[in-house]
C-alpha cells in the first residue's frame, strides 16, 4: 500500500512540474494566413500580449505560399498570351516568338519566396511572439504539442488551411500525379497533360497550361463544368475555354496506369457507361479540397469536426470547446482567402474585442480567374427562387457586346445576370462571365453590404461612358421575369436555363 501510495505521489509530483514548466501564452494561433491578423490586432490593443504562433509549412498561409498569389502570377502572363492571339481582330499582325515557361514559373517563385521570408522574419523578431515553425497537436484540452515542447492557452485560434484531395482512382499513387501544390515547382512544361477535376482550380490552371503551349485535357465527373456556377455561365466558359483545350464533363476516372506513351486515364462516362482513354505527360488532380484537422488529433481537446472532418463553429466562429475559434478552410464554409479575412475581423471581436458579432455569408463573392473570367456574388436564379417564390424574383441580363465598349473589344456572349426581389429592389444575387468580371462585381458587391441592399443607388449613379461598367448599370435597367428570361436563354441566345 505504501509502495502505491509513493507511486501516485511521484505521479502527481511530475504532473505538477509539467504543468509548471509548461508555457503559457494569452494567445495561441496554428498558422500563419488570415489568423495572424488578429494576433496583430490583439498586439496593437495590448502590447503586452504573449502570442505563440505555429506553422510546419512556410510562413504566410496557403494564398500566399501555394495558391491565389501563385496561381495568379501564373494566369496573368496566360491571359496577355490570350489577347495577343486575338490582336488580328484588331488589325494588328503579331506574332509570339517565344513563351519562357521557365522565367515565368522562376518570377512566381522568386516573388512567392521574397514575401515568405518578409513574413518570417517578422515573426521570428516580434517581441511578442514566439514563433514555431513546427507540426502542432493537441495532447489535451487548451494543451498543445509543439516539437519537444508543451504549450497552453484559453485562448486558440484554429487557422489550419487544407490540402488537395484526392480521388480514389485505380493505381493513382503508382503512376504519380501532381496537384495545385506541386505543379508550382514545375520547371519543364508538359506537353500534353490530363487535369482531373472540372471547377475553379482546373478551369484556373487549364487556362494557364494551354497559354503556355500545353495540350490539355480536363475531365469532369459533373454533366456540367464549372458546376458551382449558373448553368448558362459555365455553358459560355466552357465554349470558349474549349476553344484552346479540350473540356470533358460528366466522365469519371475509374484507373490509372503507365505506358510507353505516358500516363493512361480510364474514365467512365456516368451516363451510358461508355470508357474513355486519356494518354498525357502528367496528370493535374484539381478535385477539390479537403481539411487538414486530422494533423492536429482534435478529439484529444474534445473539438468535434463535422463528417468532412472540418472544425464545427457557431454563428460567433467559436469550436465545441470555448475560448478555441476556427477561421478560414479550416470551418470549411467558403475556401476563399477573401472570407477568411472576414472570419478573422469576426474572431478578433469575439475572442478579443469588448462587442460579439455573428459572421455573416449573405453575400459571399468569389471569381474565377480563367479565359474568360468569372465573378459571382449571393444567390443563384434557382436558390433565389426557392426562397422567395418565381413570382417574387426578377432577372437582368445585359451582353457587353451590346455596349460601345463590349463593341471596341469585340467581345461575343458575355453578359451581366442580376437577381432582384421584385417587390424591394434587394439585389439578390450576380453573375458576369467576361473580361474583368472579378472587377465589375464589386460594384454589385458593395451594395450587397449596405442596410437595405438595393439596386438603387446604382441605377442612379452616373456611369462613364463609354466603359465596362455600363453593361452592368445596362443589366439592373433590363429586368425580366423568371419565364421572360428563360424565353431568351433559349429561344435567341441557346443557353440553358436554371
């Protein structure tokens, strides 16, 4: 009895010396996006505060380090490629000489490399954090490994990111593919490659790859590509995306194998079950995202995930367990870095800040930055209609080519769709796939976040003229009902309606 008494003091002695020796700090933050914005909130309204900051991978986030940033640095040259090739239809006769795949991708880096390391240096010199560039899990409720070390704190913000997923294709891991991830260190450009995948990110990097000389193939498992867009959007996409490769839509892939031409596909068509074979250099898989909370073993502090293995949040961006938050993919609600700066505004007032604030999706915008581009914002036509009934909605639609500038650009297809209750003018939603879409939406986007949402101010602004933004204050003055609009989607432009 005495030897089991001494044992369990021995125990608790080291028990106590743990939790002695284990640091404490006001603030922790697991990695290195969005999330270190409230730390250099809560540092400027405290200077006092002691911040521990965590990331295994370079500093910076994933825009930064291997998404938006890097993607976009790589679209931009893409989308000058695109509008030399059309400079005959302006009467000017150019040729491309040369297309430096290597300089290109060395610039991205180069630049992607400068920023990260401004980024570290800033955290490892702040006399406010303590910077640990280090896997992190969690051993215990608030409690947090970090290497060889334990840290604590009631405060902890779950800033985590994600990571491509991938599809259980046949032998996929055997042939070797690369993602949104690794095509980033590319240093030769494949001749021919096969993207898995037919949303943002294959739409994003098929535009780059084909600009760049690349045969391209991309392989869709929905009828529709671009699913998450309206249906008469992704329909002029993927007409003039088609245009310089080759989009599939509703095919699967089943296997992968190697063979003496290179690396074979065998997709299914979902419909009548017919095969496909797809012969490429390399293999692109764009199939989405997937959480990466399964690193930091989150059962183990009682935060629950949800069947996609992402943190669970209320409406204030608080996990299961309070005091820890979750901002950015690592809630899963939208994966775009614009939201999670937006979260990481909501965090700061909730867990720092003296007022609580609800985070708020109602007007969540997003782009797609491919030939041509996309900008969306709010409701699509048929959520519109399921909310407040066919008879309360109406619809705007404007071409550019039916603007003097749409004109001088010579554009063909491109439009303007806005969504309005019929009753109050709220904008409900808008869609434009054209040049600058991502530019012309924040007009809508903004009036999304006044008090009333309504298209008035804009149709009673003056616009330049002649400019882009006409064909959208041209959209907001052409409204239809929801039967109207579908007449013209079918019966004089052969789009397909919602």
């Amino acid at each position: 009895m005495t030897q089991k008494i001494e044992k369990v003091f021995v125990i608790a002695i080291l028990y106590l010396l743990m939790v002695l020796l284990m640091k404490k700090y006001d603030l922790i933050v697991i990695g290195t996006g969005s999330g270190t914005s409230v730390a250099d909130a809560a540092i400027n309204e405290s200077p006092k505060l002691k911040i521990a900051v965590i990331d295994k991978d370079e500093p910076g986030g994933i825009c930064l380090t291997r998404g938006c940033i890097p993607s976009k640095l790589l679209i931009y040259p893409a989308d000058i490629v695109r509008l030399i090739q059309r400079s005959k239809e302006f009467g000017i006769d150019v040729t491309i000489k040369k297309i430096d795949f290597t300089a290109i991708m060395e610039n991205m880096r180069s630049t992607i490399k400068r920023d990260i390391e401004n980024i570290r240096h800033g955290l490892s010199n702040s006399k406010n954090i303590d910077y640990y560039p280090t896997q992190a899990e969690f051993t215990a409720p608030y409690t947090l490994k970090v290497g060889d070390k334990k840290i604590t704190s009631n405060l902890i913000l779950l800033c985590t990111g994600s990571r491509p997923s991938i599809p259980p294709v046949e032998s996929l891991d055997e042939v070797g593919y690369l993602t949104s991830t690794t095509l980033l260190k590319l240093a030769k450009l494949p001749n021919t490659i096969a993207i898995i995948g037919g949303g943002y990110i294959a739409a994003e990097f098929g535009h780059f790859l084909s600009a760049m000389g690349s045969k391209v193939t991309i392989i869709g498992r929905n009828p529709q590509f671009l699913p998450q867009e309206e249906p008469e959007v992704s329909a002029v996409a993927k007409k003039e995306l088609g245009k310089h490769l080759t989009i599939l839509t509703n095919y699967e892939v089943r296997k992968a194998e190697v063979t003496s031409r290179g690396k074979k596909l065998i997709a299914v068509n979902r419909e009548n079950g017919k095969k496909k074979q797809i012969v490429a250099d390399e293999i692109l898989i764009a199939t989405g995202r997937r959480s990466n909370s399964d690193i930091l073993k989150p059962e183990l502090a009682g935060i629950k995930t949800d069947k996609r293995g992402f943190f669970v949040v209320d409406d204030y961006l608080q996990t299961s367990q309070p005091g820890i938050y979750a901002l950015g993919d690592a809630n899963g609600s939208f994966l775009f870095k614009h939201v999670a700066n937006h979260e990481a505004k909501v965090v700061y007032f909730n867990a720092i800040g003296k007022t609580k604030m609800k985070v708020d999706y109602h007007a969540v915008p997003h782009a797609v930055f491919s030939e041509p581009e996309i900008g969306s914002v709010g409701l699509k036509e048929k959520e519109a209609v399921e909310k407040f009934g066919k008879e309360n909605v109406l619809i705007g639609f404007y071409r550019y080519e039916d603007t003097a500038k749409g004109e001088a650009m010579k554009t063909k297809e491109f439009f303007v769709k806005v969504i309005l209750q019929r009753k109050t003018g709220k904008i409900l939603g808008a869609h434009i796939v054209g040049p600058q879409a991502s530019v012309l939406i924040q007009e809508i986007i903004n009036l999304m976040y006044t008090k009333n949402q309504s298209s008035e101010p804009l149709m009673e602004a003056m616009h330049i003229h002649p400019a882009l933004p006409e064909v959208v204050d041209r959209a907001f003055r052409s409204l239809r009902t929801i039967d109207q609009y579908h007449h013209l989607l079918q019966d004089h432009l052969n789009l397909p309606i919602s």
